[in-house]
C-alpha cells in the first residue's frame, strides 16, 4: 500500500512521519510515468497464483 501511494505521489506521504521514504526516493521516480496496477490476492496462495490464474 506505501508503495502505491509513494509512486502515485499521495499526499499522505507527504508528511513528517514518511520524510525520509520520499526524501530517499523522489529523486528517481520524478517526471516518470508509472502504470498503477492493483491486484487482489483474496482467495490465492501466492503472487505468481493472483497473477496468472486471474
């Protein structure tokens, strides 16, 4: 979930307690656009399950 909110640069990351998070990656992934996507691994064993058996 941080992970998603650090590269859709949410707001909530923008604060004192994840300084440091987006202090140490603003850098790289500025002016970069990154497709977002959102798997649910409801139900599944693994990544690899969630991913290849849709």
């Amino acid at each position: 979930m941080v992970l998603y909110a650090l590269l859709g640069n949410h707001p909530a990351l923008r604060t004192e307690h994840f300084r440091s998070l987006t202090d140490r990656y603003d850098a790289d992934i500025a002016g970069k656009k990154i497709l977002s996507l959102t798997y649910h691994f409801l139900g599944t064993e693994s990544m690899e399950e969630a991913i290849f058996r849709g």
